[in-house]
C-alpha cells in the first residue's frame, strides 16, 4: 500500500513537473501538460510564500537588491536552495521539497528577476507613457497585494469586487481594500482551482446576484474537485441566498484545467467553460461536463433549447465540446457571438467563436504538439470539427479575453484583447467581422495577465498575478 502511494505520488510529481522527465516517456499522451506552466509555476508561488518569503520578503526584493554570493542563474538559485548555507543561517531544503519543485522556485526567482517584476508590478517599463501602435497608454496601478486576481466586477456605485485565485473575495473603493467578503462556499484551493471568474447578473441593480465559479469536492479531497458556479447576494459584504447552480462532474484530483470563466449574453442566459481536467477523452464525450462549454438559464435550469438536451445520456446544459482549457470566456452582445479562447499543449492556443453542438476538435485535432516534443495529432482538421478564428504557436496561454467598447480608445473600438499568462502581455487583436487581420503585444513584462474587464465607465482594467496587481489602461497624449 506505501508502495503504490509512493509510485502514485511519484507519478503526480512527473505528471505536474513537466519538461525534464517528460524525455523518459516518449508519446505517452498522459503527459499533455498544461500549456503555460501554470499548476508548477503556482506551486512555487506557493512555496515561495510560505516557506521562503519568511526570510527573503514576498516581493522579490530580497533578491533584486541582493549583490550575489553563489550567483543569481537558474541553476546557481537551485543549488543554493538545495544545499543551503547553514552557518550563515540559510537552511537546506533538499529535505522539504522535490528536486522538482526546487527547480521550480530556482525558475519563479530567476524569471521575477529577468523580468524586474518587484512590489508594484514592472519596474523597466515607465508606466506614465507607454507607446502602443495607435495610442499612448498610462498604466494606472489601482489595487496591489493580492495574488492572482482571477475576477473582477464593477459594483453600481464605483466599488471593486475581486476574486482572489487563493480563495478571498475583497471588495475595494477607489483602490483601498475596505471589506473581505464573507461567507464564502467551502473552496479548493489546489493547482489551477481555487475562486475563479465573477460576474454580476446583467439586472444587477434590480436583483442582486452575483455569479462566481470555484473549484469544489462534492465528495472529499481524495476523490477529486471540478469547477462549481454559485449565485449570491451581498448583504453587508457577506454572501447570502446562495445557490450552487451548477457543479461539473466528474471530479478529479488533477490540479488543471478547470475553465471557469462565466459570460451572460443578456437574453437570460449564461455560459461557464470547463477544463478537460487533463483527460483528453472528456472533451470528445457528451456524458461529462469536461471539456465543454454550457449554456444555463440564469436560475441554473437547462434551457430547453440547448442542443443535446434531447440526446440520451448527454448532459443536457452541454453547448459546445472538444475545449481543452477554456480560459477566456466572452459574449459579445453587439453581434450575439461567443468568443472564446483556450490553451493547447505545447502550441495550438486558440481562439474560437462558439456555436451551439459544434466540436472544436481536442483532442483530435489541434496545432500543437506534446510537451515532449513527439507528434500529437498529424491532423489539424477534420470534418465535423471547427477550426479555431486564430490560433498561437507556440503557446501564449490565453487568459481573459475582452473587446474594446465605447470612445475612450480610439482606433481600438471593436478589437479583441487577449491576456498571456505565459509571455506576460497583452495581445491586441484587430478584426474585421470574424477575422483576424493583425495582433499587436503590448506591455510585455507586464506579469502573468489574467483577467480582462470593462470598467461602466469606459476604461480597461487588467490583472496580472505573483504579484497580484490590477491596472487601468489609460490614454494619454
Ligand atoms: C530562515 C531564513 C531563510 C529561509 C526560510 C530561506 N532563506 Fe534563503 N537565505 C537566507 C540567508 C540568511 C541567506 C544568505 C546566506 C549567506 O549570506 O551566505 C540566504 C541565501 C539564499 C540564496 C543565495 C543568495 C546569494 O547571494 O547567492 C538563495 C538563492 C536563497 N537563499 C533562496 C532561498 C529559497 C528558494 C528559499 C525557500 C525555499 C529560501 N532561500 C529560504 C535565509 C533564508
């Protein structure tokens, strides 16, 4: 019995540390990682923060302003957390974690640094006057100390609503963190998972609700979480009348790959993107919710136009399949089109407009390939499957996606953003109807970009995470 655990654990190591061992198993489609490093790029956050940061600051600054002893490349940054130096009060942590994970803290502080990310977010980019293609943009940072900022909304009377990834919802007024929402559904915080998207009800004014997606057990830890939207109202900054509207099964221990982002399309509908949970088979099957993209009435109830709901054994609020990681979720009640895009393996991040019963083709199809490197699909196309509007090699891995609305951005109306969790930056996407014509990356460095959003009052607001900063994009002369 310790023997297996020990293999399993083992395995789940392999599994979620990418690169380095995937060499040793040649083909093996279990080892499809997630696209962006994210799950092991996030644990060393984790790590990080509470086993380093006790001595070394959360901000990297310990490091930026350091003058190097053992020197400051990836592997130097690995040995000295493996070996430690004792006697001058660093301690070995060749017994507290992996050599895996060691890797991955000597990465997250060798790419913070690369990349000067410090305190308050870039510090080689002068955020006053940033010049883009078309406009000068201030950066405006507007809320700074949180860790991944997963969602953001706008409350009627100017306040903040953000959904930590880590599991708190605060609530900010002009920048300031005046409350942390309570009550709170019980939330697992693991890999990808934690609280996720946010959205208020398009009648929020009237009725109250707000929408948010987390990762949940039904069960219990060992038998795994998916992705749960929850309605609730705000009384006093805590949640009340709430509701689990829906809950995608099945449920697995896999940390990635949840979705999770949530867009209502006005008409009294909404829809929530699910991971295919590192199974690939999910998305190809009707009778899981993984992989997919469903449609709901507001209420959670089916509605009893969605494609499958006449088809035996499929789940009803089924409206689109073959997703890998839906990450970028957007109705764009102008034209009635859902875009969505979503990360491949190594390559093949996509960006899609979504049609109810289509198949979009994971993992049949697709422009990537393996982590290892080897052939994953020679096919890029196949009848009866969709082919992406835009597609990225290699992978960017896209986060929030939102288009430019109103006057505050001119030359930008009617552009699609797009975030890198990957590249760090922001992917602005001229259009014309369904085509892509021309991507501009702006902001590179900016930090993982996260989430996307339209401020009531015109302005674009962006989150990056480690640090978990929001700005406002500003035009300026
Ligand atoms: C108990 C306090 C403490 C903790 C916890 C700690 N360190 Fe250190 N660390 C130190 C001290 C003190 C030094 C400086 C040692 C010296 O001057 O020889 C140091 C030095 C280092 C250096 C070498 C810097 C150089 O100049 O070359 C690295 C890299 C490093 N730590 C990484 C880490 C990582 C990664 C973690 C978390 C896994 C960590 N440390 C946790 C105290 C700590």
């Amino acid at each position: 019995m310790r023997n297996k655990l020990r293999i399993l654990i083992l395995f789940l190591i392999i599994l979620i540390s990418g690169k380095g061992y995937s060499a040793n198993f040649p083909g093996n489609k279990e080892l499809m990682l997630p696209a962006d490093e994210d799950t092991s790029m996030v644990h060393a956050a984790r790590n990080f923060k509470s086993i380093c940061a006790s001595c070394h600051r959360e901000d990297f600054s310990w490091f930026a302003k350091r003058k190097w002893k053992y020197g400051k490349t990836q592997g130097d940054i690995y040995t000295s957390a493996k070996t430690g130096y004792p006697e001058f009060g660093m301690p070995s942590f060749k017994k507290r974690f992996s050599d895996q994970e060691l890797k991955d803290l000597a990465k997250l502080i060798y790419t913070k640094l690369e990349f000067n990310i410090g305190e308050n977010g870039i510090k080689d980019l002068d955020t006053r006057r940033i010049v883009t293609e078309k406009l000068n943009i201030r950066l405006d940072t507007v809320i700074t100390g949180l860790s991944s900022p997963w969602g953001m909304v706008f409350l009627p009377g100017g306040d903040m609503l953000v959904n930590d990834r880590d599991g708190q919802m605060f609530r900010f007024r002009k920048g300031q963190k005046i409350a942390q929402i309570q009550g709170l559904p019980d939330i697992q915080v693991a890999g990808q998972g934690g609280l996720l998207d946010l959205r208020l009800h398009p009648n929020y004014k009237k009725n109250g609700w707000i929408y948010f997606s987390y990762s949940s057990c039904s069960v219990s830890k060992e038998v795994g979480w998916n992705t749960t939207l929850m309605r609730a109202r705000l009384k006093k900054n805590t949640l009340v009348d709430k509701q689990v509207l829906f809950k995608a099964l099945p449920e697995t221990k896999v940390g990635y790959h949840l979705g999770g982002r949530i867009t209502f399309d006005g008409k009294g509908h909404l829809f929530i993107s699910v991971g295919e949970r590192g199974n690939g088979d999910n998305a190809q099957t009707l009778t899981n919710d993984c992989g997919k993209i469903h449609r709901l009435n507001d209420d959670g109830t089916v509605p009893s136009d969605n494609p499958f709901v006449n088809q035996p054994d499929a789940k009803k609020s089924i409206w689109s399949y073959g997703q890998r990681n839906p990450q970028g979720l957007y109705y764009n009640t102008d034209t009635d089109i859902l875009w969505e895009d979503e990360h491949g393996p190594k390559g093949g991040d996509e960006l899609n407009i979504i049609q109810p019963g289509k198949n979009y083709g994971w993992p049949v199809i697709s422009f990537g390939i393996n982590y290892d490197g080897t052939i994953l699909t020679k096919d890029t196309a196949k009848v009866g499957m969709e082919q992406p509007i835009t597609y990225w090699v290699p992978s960017i891995a896209p986060s929030g996606l939102a288009f430019v609305k109103g006057n505050r951005y001119p030359g930008w109306e009617g552009n699609i953003l797009v975030g890198s969790l990957r590249f760090m930056y922001l992917v602005r996407c001229e259009m014309e109807g369904k085509t892509v014509t021309h991507k501009e990356i702006m902001f590179p460095n900016i930090g993982r970009l996260r989430d996307i959003e339209m401020s009531p009052d015109g302005y674009i607001y962006i989150s990056v995470e480690d640090p978990g900063i929001i700005f406002r994009l500003v035009p300026v002369p």
